[in-house]
C-alpha cells in the first residue's frame, strides 16, 4: 500500500488527470464514495499541513495586511468581479449564477498540497484557504442574495462550528504526527503524502460527478456549454488572482491564483435552496473537470516559469 501511494504521489497530476474520466465512466461509484466526502475534507487539510512549513505558515499569520487583502480577494472582490464581468456576456441566467457562487466559494483545502505539488507556496494556500473557508458564513449568503436573488440557508453558527472541527482535528492529527515525526522524516515522505491526497481528491471526483454522465447523452448541448464555460471561467479567475497579487512576487501571485480558480462548491450544496435549478448544480460537478486536469497541464509551465524567475533574481543578485 505505501509503495502505491508513493508511486501515486509521484504522478499525482497525472492520476488527477485520468481520475475525473473514472467518475465520468462509473458513475455508480459515486453512492459508495459520498459518506466519505465528510473525512476526506480533513484527510486533504491534514496530509496537507504535513507538509506545509509551519513557520512560513505561522509567518503569514502574522501579516494581517496580506491576508486580510488575500481574504477579500476571494470571498468579495472576486465574485462580484465576476458578476460584472458576466453581465456582457449573453449566457443562460442559471450558467452565470453558477459561475458567481463559483467565484464567490472559498478555496478547496485541496489546494494546498495542489500547490506544493506544483512547487508553489503552500504556507500561503493554506492560510488563505482556511481563513475563507471559515469565513464563508458571512459572505456568501448576502453575496448571494444581493447579486443573484438566491436566498442560501446557511446557519452561521451552526456552519462555523463545523468547519471549526474540520479545522480542529486536522491540527491536532497533524500537531500530533509532527511530535514524534521530524520535518525532515515528513520531507522524505513527501510523495507518500502526496498519494494520500491524490487518493482522497480521486473520491471527491467520482463522488460530486454523479449525474453528470446522464446529463451528457440526455442534454450533450447544455454539457458541452458549461464544459467551455468552466475551463475559462478556472483560467480567467486564476489569471486575476495573479494580476491582483502581482506585488507580492511571482511564485505568491501564482499560489494566490491557484486559490481563485479553484473554488470548493461542494460546501455550497447543503447551503443552495431545494427549489434551485438543477443546471447550477450541474455546473458545479464540471467545474472540477478543469481543477483536476489543468494541474498537469500547467507543471511543466509553472516549473520553467519559476525557474527563469528564480535566475533572473540571482543574476540581479
């Protein structure tokens, strides 16, 4: 088993890649694999902030001018960007209400090790992504309604606590490994844990991509818009991230727009009301498409991009 989540972690994007087409082609998995979407949430949280340096990590805690900024990036800024940008676009009501929620959910936890995967700043993923994933309570839900029309029941106190406990065991699973497991130790291990996470992103996409391959041979038409829809919309929210963030350094700006693309919706679906229409829903399955298949794309990209940064900085130096 070690020896397979190793080799899964060294061609973790890879295995995302194909990963997305196994929920497609067996979409009777998805019922098996929905109970545990709950603990793969802390799973992915967990194995990430193995590998994450806590001191960076910490550092950033301690810049409430960045993370603040970073914060209303993407909980506010960037999902009514979006709006604006969409409304010169002649799209379906139900596909540019999808793509707002979309701008408008935080960033999955998954990217983290995403992130680090890809040789980009984990510390900071992680810190922004668990900084508006607790503070989603608050903006969403009049977003939503302000923007949309959408009335989401989210109950604040009853939310945050849940996302608070996420939060909670995945620290104290990973505070208790890192007593008795030196960072070097976890460094060394490092592709084992990225095949954990690869293991665990592989059941987010076969569970959340129920329904879609129904939808593909019943309405191939609607399919085929929200497919394009959201390999631009993950690109374009990404590239503004960048552009927003471009002050802070290029492997920051690129870390802050892996977060703006990839958005977590899966915590919108208890929130959207039972009467919403069933094309936002579908949306939010696709979307993951460009989320597990863009990462392989991008390595070779991300690596000659902050390898030329890299010596353009030493050669300045």
């Amino acid at each position: 088993m070690v020896w397979l989540l190793t080799k899964l972690g060294r061609h973790a994007t890879q295995v995302l890649f194909v990963g997305v087409f196994i929920g497609l082609a067996l979409p009777s998995l998805a019922s098996l694999f929905r109970p545990l979407l709950a603990p793969a949430v802390i799973i992915l949280l967990f194995a990430a902030l193995l590998r994450v340096n806590w001191a960076a990590m910490a550092a950033y805690f301690r810049q409430p001018g960045v993370t603040g900024l970073l914060t209303i990036w993407l909980l506010l800024v960037s999902p009514i960007l979006t709006w604006l940008l969409l409304d010169f676009f002649p799209i379906p009501e139900s596909l540019s209400a999808a793509v707002v929620l979309m701008a408008a959910a935080p960033p999955i936890l998954g990217s983290a090790s995403i992130a680090m995967i890809l040789g980009l700043d984990g510390a900071l993923v992680v810190v922004g992504a668990l900084l508006a994933t607790l503070l989603t309570p608050l903006t969403v839900p009049p977003l939503a309604l302000q923007l949309l029309g959408i009335q989401l029941d989210i109950g604040l106190g009853a939310f945050m606590g849940r996302l608070g406990l996420v939060v909670a065991i995945a620290f104290a699973g990973a505070l208790i490994v890192r007593r008795f497991i030196s960072p070097e130790a976890l460094a060394a291990r490092a592709q084992l844990l990225d095949g954990i996470v690869v293991t665990v992103m592989l059941i987010f996409a076969i569970a959340i991509m129920a329904g879609v391959t129904d939808a593909i041979f019943e309405r191939p038409e609607t399919v085929a818009l929200w497919t394009v829809a959201a390999f631009v919309a993950n690109p374009v929210l990404q590239l503004l991230g960048i552009a927003a963030f471009s002050w802070l350094g290029l492997r920051k700006a690129l870390s802050i727009g892996l977060l703006s693309g990839n958005c977590n919706m899966g915590l919108l679906l208890a929130a959207l009301p039972a009467e919403k229409d069933a094309d936002v829903l579908l949306f939010f399955a696709i979307a993951q498409l460009p989320m597990y298949m863009l990462p392989v794309l991008m390595v070779p990209f991300y690596r000659r991009l902050l390898n030329r940064n890299t010596n353009t900085t030493q050669n300045l130096g």
